[in-house]
C-alpha cells in the first residue's frame, strides 16, 4: 500500500534527475501510465518514501535498472496478436520476396520473442536468407535477454497456439529444443540479426528500413513524442517501405500521415507513398 502519493513537483524532479544522470528522457511519456508504473514499482520494491527513492535511483545502477525495466513495460509474447502476422504474411511478406536484400526494423523489441516470431515466418517464406533484422530497445538488460533466443517452456503451448492463427507451416517446437523448463530457439533464426539499444525519445535515425515493426510501444507515449517517433520512422524507410504498428495505435493524426498508404486498417499496416 503506498504511503506517500508523490506531488507533480515530485514527479518532474525525478525524471529531471534521471535524465541528468542516466540520460533517460521520460518527460513526454503519457503521464498516467508513467505514473502508474512508477506507483507500482514503488509497491513491488517497498520504497514509499521520495528521497529514499530518488537516492536509490542515483546511486544503485542494479535498483536504477529494474526501474527502466518497470516503466519501459517489457509485456511481449511470441505472435502476439495472430492475426497481425497473418497480415504480415499476406501482405507485406510479398513485397519483401522481390527484393534481393532487404532490412527489418523492430523497434522496442524488448525480450525478442516478437523478432522471434518475424523471423520464424520469414524463414518460411525462405527469404530470411536476405534478412537483415535490427532489433532495439531502450534496456541494455532486456536485449541481452533476447540476443538468447531462451524463453520459458511454460509459454510454448500459448505461442504454438499463436503461431498455427498466423499461419505456422509446422510445428512451432521444430523450432526449439526444450530443456530445464527452458525453450532454447535455433541459432540459425537469429544469425542476421543485430541487437543495439536504441532510444526513441532521444536516438536518431541510423538505416533505411524496408519494414519496420513497432507494436504496442507509442501507446506509452504522449502526443508530441509520437509525433516524434513518427517522423523519425518515416525517415528510416525508402519510398514503399513498410510501417506496422500496434492495434490501438494510429498514423492517422499525424504530420507524415499523408506520406503513406494504409495497407491493413484493422492490423495498422501502412506503406510509404512518398
């Protein structure tokens, strides 16, 4: 329960702090989630007390890591949202086989099961050959994570649910060796990829992407740094390129949305137009 609920004044002293120290800008992060997440980061490490909080952020990087991990919200899974990728197959993967190279962003990947599961399709499709997939996130911790390919064997029977509603050949546990409650993906799915942190708020463009995958990350986000993010994207991609984004998040009212071509309304799939 917390004790304390920390003023606006508080709140904007901390993120000031951390930005100075750590380099993190979290200011244009919707502030009720923002505050939701650090009220529950409060309740999971006990620390209800502001000065307590902010002197364990500055001065204990393992304390200011599990705060990262908390407020960036890394909730991912393997084909998440099913028919999202089912999308991806019909009508992006096309696109991508008439290309003798081509490069894929995933933007905010978190722990990877998502890169995973792109991967996995586009080794279907036998062009992840001509893959080269750029998986960043904000947290050093999580891509260290997801550069494993290891994820929990409690999970696999979900995700092979998943997998068969995107439109899976196999069977998803071809794909994996299980062990110690362990499910340890192929070496070869992410042979092409490249892990790197990145940060949206604050990071700029550094390729031109034929498809870049950003789901479920802008919702985070307040209207001025997704406007940010937005053009930021546009200015990773060449003419035709690919954006796919998360169900409840929209192109539509933004200053580039003119720019592309909706693809998919329902999965938020867009296209680059000029």
């Amino acid at each position: 329960m917390i004790k304390e609920i920390f003023t606006d004044e508080q709140i904007a002293e901390l993120l000031s702090i951390i930005k100075n120290r750590y380099g993190y800008d979290f200011a244009n992060y919707s502030e009720a989630s923002l505050i939701r997440r650090i009220t529950r980061f409060r309740e999971v490490t006990k620390t209800f007390d502001f000065f307590e909080l902010k002197n364990r952020l500055l001065n204990d990087a393992t304390y200011f890591a599990d705060f990262v991990i908390e407020i960036t919200v890394n909730v991912t899974e393997m084909f998440r949202d099913p028919s999202f990728f089912k999308a991806l197959r019909e009508k992006v993967f096309p696109y991508l086989e008439t290309y003798p190279f081509y490069k894929v962003w995933n933007a905010g990947c978190s722990t990877g099961e998502e890169v995973y599961s792109t991967a996995i399709l586009l080794h279907e499709k036998k062009i992840l050959d001509r893959a080269r997939i750029y998986a960043t996130d904000i947290n050093s911790k999580v891509l260290a994570s997801a550069r494993e390919g290891i994820f929990p064997l409690k999970h696999m029977q979900d995700y092979s649910s998943n997998y068969q509603k995107a439109g899976g050949e196999f069977s998803l546990s071809d794909y994996y060796v299980a062990q110690y409650g362990l499910a340890k993906f192929d070496s070869q799915l992410p042979k092409n990829m490249i892990f790197s942190v990145h940060n949206l708020v604050s990071d700029g463009s550094f390729n031109e992407f034929n498809l870049i995958v950003c789901r479920n990350v802008m919702i985070y986000f307040n209207r001025k740094l997704q406007e940010r993010v937005f053009r930021l994207f546009y200015e990773s991609m060449p003419v035709y390129g690919f954006l796919a984004l998360g169900s409840k998040e929209t192109l539509q009212f933004s200053g580039v949305y003119e720019c592309f071509e909706v693809v998919d309304a329902k999965e938020k799939i867009y296209r680059k137009i000029y």
